[in-house]
C-alpha cells in the first residue's frame, strides 16, 4: 500500500477537505519531505497546472501524482452528470474527458465524486440513472484508451441521493458495459452509510481502487474514532496495493494534518 496526500489548488473552495492549499512547488515539496509516495491533485481545470512544471517537479522531489480529482467541474461551474439539462452534462462529460487526458499524462486515474450529481427534482430516478450510466460509460471507454482506470466514488447522503453504499454502487455498475470502474473507498462516506467498513472492504475488495485515508469527524485518521485495527486488517487481507490518500481538514493546520496522516500511515501498513 501507498501514501498519498491531497493538494487543492481551487481557491473557491478553500473550505473543502484538503490538506495542502499553498502553490504546488511548496505543497509538493512539503509531501516529499515527510515521505508521502504521491500527491493526489484537486484542480479548477485540465490546464490549470503547468504540465512540463508538473513532471519536472515530480521528478525532482521523487514523488507521484496518485489521482486526479474532478469534483471543480461542479463547484466552480455547476456541471454534473445528472443534470436535467443535456446541455450540462454533456460538458461535465467533456470536463471530466479532459481531466482523464491531464492525469493520464502522470498515469494517474481521474475521480468522479460529486461530478455524479443527485436525481433532479422531477425527474425520474431511473432516468438519472440512465444519464450517469451513458456518461460514466463514455468516460470509462475513454479512460481505457489513455490506459488508466476510472474511479468512481460513493458519497454518503448529505452530498448524493444516487448511490451511498458498496453494495449499491455495485450492482449497479454490473448494469454497465464496461471493467473498466473502480470504486473509491472514502473510510468518511462509509462511516456514515456502512453497516461496516471492514466488513464492506472483505465483500467488495476487488472493486476497490483507491482509498481516501479520512477518520470519522474528516480528520486526520488517529484524530477521529474510526477502528482503523480491523480497517487495516481488511485492505492487507484483500492484498489492497492501490494508495491511502488523506482527503482530510486542514486542521489543526495542514502540517500537522500531513504529519499526523503519514504518522498513522507508518503504523498501520509498514
Ligand atoms: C470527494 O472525494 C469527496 O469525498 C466529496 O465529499 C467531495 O468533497
Ligand atoms: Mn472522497
């Protein structure tokens, strides 16, 4: 298993779970010093960052980008999948198709969470359903063609009325043309829709393809009350390879939200 930690460079959102917020040299170079494995990256756009900066800072700090978060599609310009108006979802597709191409370049898959949306008032659940299916499908076909996965998340409640649980999220995908999908097992989402969180990682271990490292108040993990013993028996059980990415509050501040994530890091999975 793999240590990553979030960097958002999206200035609307400066209250959102992340971690790193300052310019990406400082935050990059801040990860590499307490050892994380990659950098998992929240940006306005496709283009926001500087490529050829990007790849050379990479290399000289030795670290990786883990995933590439979509979720500024929504926040800064309102698109999601399931919106009502074709219009809409058809540039969110178009959003996401670019961020699969920014973080393919780093062979890094692109997360589709609060990009999925919710059922529109009036409208029909099975037809959101129909339109998340149709764009998902599109995005994951165009996903194997750049040679990266596609990793979708289930949000708990407060954030989605589409899918909340594994088991839910699951089958549904089953429905889908494509293998191309996987899961993101945010360990605060399934706090709070999970029966259990390690018994939801032994039943659906295979669909699991990244991790986002997060306690149940959206903490630092160790900062909150999630057993994370019987979590960590579950990901070595299911021989779970894919990274642990802190998607956590700043707080008390973001050094020692980093430190406190590598920390937790080191003494459940070295
Ligand atoms: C995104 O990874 C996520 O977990 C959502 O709750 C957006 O904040
Ligand atoms: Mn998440």
């Amino acid at each position: 298993m793999k240590s990553a930690v979030t960097i958002a460079l999206v200035p609307q959102i400066k209250s959102g779970p992340w971690v790193f917020w300052e310019n990406i040299e400082d935050s990059i170079a801040k990860a590499a010093a307490l050892g994380f494995n990659a950098v998992e990256l929240f940006t306005a756009s496709a283009t926001a960052v500087n490529t050829t900066l990007l790849q050379q800072l990479l290399e000289t700090y030795h670290i990786r980008i883990c995933a590439v978060g979509t979720g500024a599609g929504k926040v800064v310009q309102g698109l999601t999948l399931t919106d009502a108006d074709a219009d809409v979802r058809a540039r969110a597709i178009a959003f996401i198709s670019e961020m699969i191409d920014f973080g393919a370049a780093f062979s890094a898959p692109a997360i589709i969470g609060s990009m999925q949306g919710n059922i529109p008032h009036g409208t029909e659940r099975a037809i959101a359903l129909q339109w998340l299916g149709e764009g998902i499908s599109i995005l994951a076909n165009k996903a194997v063609k750049k040679g990266v996965r596609l990793i979708y998340e289930p949000l708990n409640r407060y954030e989605t009325n589409i899918f909340n649980c594994f088991a839910d999220a699951v089958a549904w995908l089953k429905t889908l043309d494509t293998n191309n999908i996987q899961l993101l097992a945010d360990l605060f989402h399934m706090n709070i829709e999970e029966a259990s969180i390690p018994e939801t990682i032994y039943q659906y271990g295979s669909y699991i393809g990244h991790v986002h490292f997060a306690d149940s108040n959206r903490r630092a993990i160790g900062m909150g009350h999630t057993p994370m013993s019987d979590i960590a028996k579950a990901l070595q059980s299911i021989s779970y390879s894919g990274y642990l990415s802190a998607e956590v509050f700043p707080l008390p501040n973001s050094d020692a939200a980093a430190r406190q994530t590598i920390n937790a890091f080191n003494t459940w999975f070295k």
